[in-house]
C-alpha cells in the first residue's frame, strides 16, 4: 500500500494496525531488494520534452493573464 500509493507509513501502519516502525522497515528492505530504474525511456524523455514545453506556454499564459487582470482592475478604479 505505500509502495503502490502516495500514502505516507503511518497513515498505512495505523489503517492496518501495525507499528509504524516495523512497517517502516519493511518497506525500506523492499524498496533495497527491488530498486527503481531512473532512466527514462525514449517514449518517456519524448513525452517530458513536450509536458516541459507545455508546462512553460501555461506558466506564460497564467502570468499574462495575472498582468491583464490587474490592468483591468486598475481601469475600474
């Protein structure tokens, strides 16, 4: 369950009634047995260029229109 979730060990540990710390030491064991792979794939690298590119043209979009905003507002007064 925390491996396969975002939920933190001792939301889990109390969910299912264990100690925390036991919990805790058994998903560090797991997680040294079955290390994750950090390299990204030629579809995943291609995907997070374009999520990356997208996030930048949002991030401007979302400060124009911060700026138009406050040109509007200003206008009214």
């Amino acid at each position: 369950m925390v491996i396969e979730s975002t939920r933190p060990i001792a939301r889990v540990a109390r969910d299912l009634g264990i100690n925390e710390g036991t919990l805790g030491n058994w998903v560090a064991t797991y997680r040294r047995e079955h290390p994750v792979s950090e390299e990204l794939g030629v579809e995943d690298r291609t995907r997070l260029r374009a999520l990356e590119r997208e996030n930048r043209e949002l991030k401007l979009q979302n400060e124009f229109l911060k700026k138009a905003a406050a040109y509007f507002a200003r206008e009214q007064q």
